[in-house]
C-alpha cells in the first residue's frame, strides 16, 4: 500500500489526508502541538470557560465549500441573521445582509442599482463560481463565462473599483472594508477580487461561525480522518522529512527549509528563501462581560464588524500630507519624496544606496524612480562599488543649492503642521507611528 505524510494538521492538511485515506493511501498527520488544528483551534486565552479561536473565527466559504459539501460528515455551522456589519463614523452603519435588498438599503440611494448589478450575478450562481474559484489553478474552469464575469472586476484595485462604481461614501467604505480581508494593499492589483468574493458569499451561503468554535470543525475532520483509517499523532515535531511515498507540508517556507534544507534540491531552497511574506495581522482576544455597546445596534446582528484598516488609514494620511508638502515646494523643482531621498543621501553620503533605501524604506526600483531624474538633472551623481549593490551617491554643488532652497519651504511647512498640535502631541504622536512602524516590521518577520 502507498503511504502518505502530512506535516500539519491545520484544515488544509486535514483535508489532504482524508482526500488520500479515501483512495486506499495509508496516511498520516504529525502535527507538533498537543492540540490538532492550527489556525483552526479554540482554547481559555483569557479566563476560565470563554473560548476564543486562536486563528479563524468565521468562515465566509466553508458552506460553499466544495470540499467540505462532498463530505458525509455533519459540520455544525451556525449562521447569524447578518454576515457583516460595517460601522461608520456618524453612529450609523452598512449591513451585509442575506438579502441583497436588505443591504442595499443601507447604501445610499445612488449606489443601490450598481450594487445590485455588480453583486447579484456572482451571488446567484455562486456555488458554480466557488468550484472554480477554490479548485485548482491548472484545470480548465467548468463555468467560463461566469468565471470572466468575476475575474474582470475582480483584477482592479479594491481602491479603484469602489471609486468606479460606487459614488456615496457608505459603499465605497463597505467595499474598502471587504476587500480589506485580503491583507493587501487596496491599490493592489486583484485586491478587489477578495471584496467580491465576500460580498457573494454572504448573500448566497452567509458567513457562519462553528457551535463550539473552530476547533469543532479540526475534530470533525479528525473523526472522519481515523475513520478512513488514517492515523493523527499530536507533540511530534519533524526534524527531517520522514520516509514516504507522498510527503505534503502543510507549513511556511521557512519553516520547510529548517527541517528539509538538506534533503531538498538547492535550485528549490534558494526559490523558498525568495519567498516574500505578505502583511501580517495582530489578533486580541476580548472577556466581555457584556455585549459590545455599538453606536449602530444593528451591529449586534453581525457576525464580523470592519474597522477601519490600519494600512488604509496611515496610506490615505500620507497622501494628504504629501500634497500639503508638494504644494508648499511649488517652484523648487523637487517633490516631497525626491527631498526626502536627497535629505538621506546627504546624511550617508558615500554610503550605498541600498542603506538609504532601507533607511527610506524602499525598494530598490522605487529608489532608482526617485533618483533617476535627480542624475539627469545634476542634481547627485552615481559612484561606482564593486556591484550594482554596493553603489553610492553623491549630491552635487547644484543639488546643494536645491536642498538648500527646498529645505527652507519644509520648514516652514513643517512649523504651520506642528503648530496644529498641543505642547508634546506631535511627539507622541511620532512615538506611536515608531511603535506602529515596528508592529509592522515584527509581523511581516
């Protein structure tokens, strides 16, 4: 007989080893923790007798779940009255409800026709949208036209198709916070494809959270797992890729290269030390000892409330600055970031620009971008290093000239914006965005 390793027993390789034990596959699940499940497991972080998921709470796909339907097993989903409520800042809110005219009755009245013509057709036929949605990537999809439909819509930016279909505030910030779930950047290309998706989602199959938590859900593919006759073990840690016909490693990269580097081919390690990690998330766990008082309390109704993103708020902030900035050095013949890549490269003058763009926080095309004009204009000039990293730059007597004339509308740019603050605001203020910034860098690790 065959025998098969999953390195992980989160939902995803629960589901691998079923799907093997069902064809004859002799399979097994080591999984490190005491407890099964990963992201998908419940447990006292707080006080005794409140549960709280460790990871994933509410699951907008697991009715529609392809998977999950084919299996004759009971999952104990419970759905809320609303999938999502999404809170505004004048005590009011946007309601996903089941019904799409329910939740058009919380845009306003100019959006409620587009929102119906762009979310219906998905909703309708979202059990056919689903198989092809979360099947796998290489097979033809069965419903093609359904599929197109979705897929042009859903390739824009998040930021540009609520601005694109909707005109009222109410939608263009539900929106924003659906499409927030897919931790991108909201001007990233496709990052709308998560919003639709959600949005479809609650309308056909709702949101539902699992009666017990979601290590419900890890038990329940456990059962049906060793009923097929595959085998869990729980606190083994693998060390080193097991014996096996078939090995599927449920884990991160990183993880499989420091338990695998040896044993795999070098043109593979080095293609999963390039591997990028996405944003991160922070998760805090609440004791209430009663509901949440919502400003909205239709809220109450809701499964899962949006606030506002942490990414999209410091994004939209900085780009008001940066026109306040850009306004004020009108005539300089430089923009607020150009200075401020000319500001650090005279700090580290002879330094390679790879410091500065760390310092910048850049990527390497972004600082060239900036730079580039900047040597065409005479304003830096480039010293050659040993490679392509190690390469500096060096501002010249006219760029001097233009720090020198631009630093002074900084200035007093900068006095008016503190100015606005009360004695010892703008330095706590600074010290938060710090704090924020190594959140960010931590979660990102």
């Amino acid at each position: 007989m065959p025998t098969a390793t999953i390195i992980g027993s989160g939902p995803n390789g629960l589901s691998a080893a079923i799907v093997l034990a069902a064809a004859r596959v002799s399979t097994t699940v080591f999984e490190r923790n005491v407890q099964i499940g990963g992201a998908c497991s419940t447990a006292e972080t707080t006080l005794p007798n409140f549960r709280q998921d460790l990871g994933s709470s509410v699951y907008p796909l697991g009715v529609a779940s392809p998977f999950f339907r084919s299996l004759p097993i009971k999952i104990p989903w419970i759905e809320p009255t609303a999938p999502c409520a999404h809170p505004l800042d004048d005590g009011t809110a946007v309601m996903l409800e089941h019904s799409i005219e329910a939740t058009v009755a919380t845009l306003d009245g100019c959006d409620r026709r587009r929102y119906r013509s762009l979310i219906e057709p998905l909703a309708s036929e979202f059990a056919k949208l689903s198989e092809d949605i979360l099947g796998p990537i290489r097979q033809v999809p069965r419903h093609r036209l359904l599929l197109a439909r979705f897929g042009l819509p859903a390739l824009l930016p998040a930021s540009a198709l609520a601005r694109h279909y909707f005109t009222g505030k109410r939608a263009q910030a539900f929106f924003a916070g659906m499409a927030t779930h897919s931790v991108l950047s909201l001007e990233a290309p496709a990052s709308a494809a998560v919003g639709l998706t959600l949005l479809a989602a609650g309308h056909a199959s709702g949101w539902p959270i699992l009666r017990g938590g979601a290590q419900t859900l890890s038990d329940a593919l456990a059962r049906y797992l060793e009923d097929l006759g595959g085998r869990i073990e729980t606190g083994h840690e693998v060390t080193q890729l097991p014996e096996a016909d078939l090995i599927l490693a449920d884990m991160t990269p990183r993880q499989l290269l420091r338990i695998a580097a040896s044993q795999l081919p070098s043109h593979y390690c080095r293609r999963l030390e390039r591997f990028r990690y996405g944003a991160g998330a922070f998760k805090v766990d609440y004791a209430l000892s009663a509901p949440i008082p919502w400003a909205a309390r239709e809220c109450s109704r809701a499964t899962t409330g949006t606030i506002p993103c942490a990414c999209t708020t410091v994004k939209k902030l900085s780009r008001l600055l940066g026109r306040i900035y850009d306004k004020a050095l009108s005539g300089t013949q430089i923009n607020i970031t150009q200075l401020s890549v000319l500001r650090c490269i005279y700090r580290r003058e002879g330094e390679p620009l790879a410091r500065v763009a760390h310092e910048l926080e850049m990527d390497r095309t972004s600082l060239y971008r900036a730079i580039n004009p900047m040597i065409r204009d005479g304003w830096i000039v480039l010293a050659a290093g040993t490679d392509a990293r190690s390469r500096s730059a060096k501002i010249t007597k006219k760029g001097m000239q233009i720090l020198a004339q631009a630093g002074k509308r900084w200035d007093g740019i900068q006095e008016r914006i503190i100015g606005n603050f009360v004695p010892k605001a703008y330095e706590a203020l600074m010290s938060e965005l710090d704090r924020l910034a190594d959140c960010a860098e931590s979660a990102s690790q």
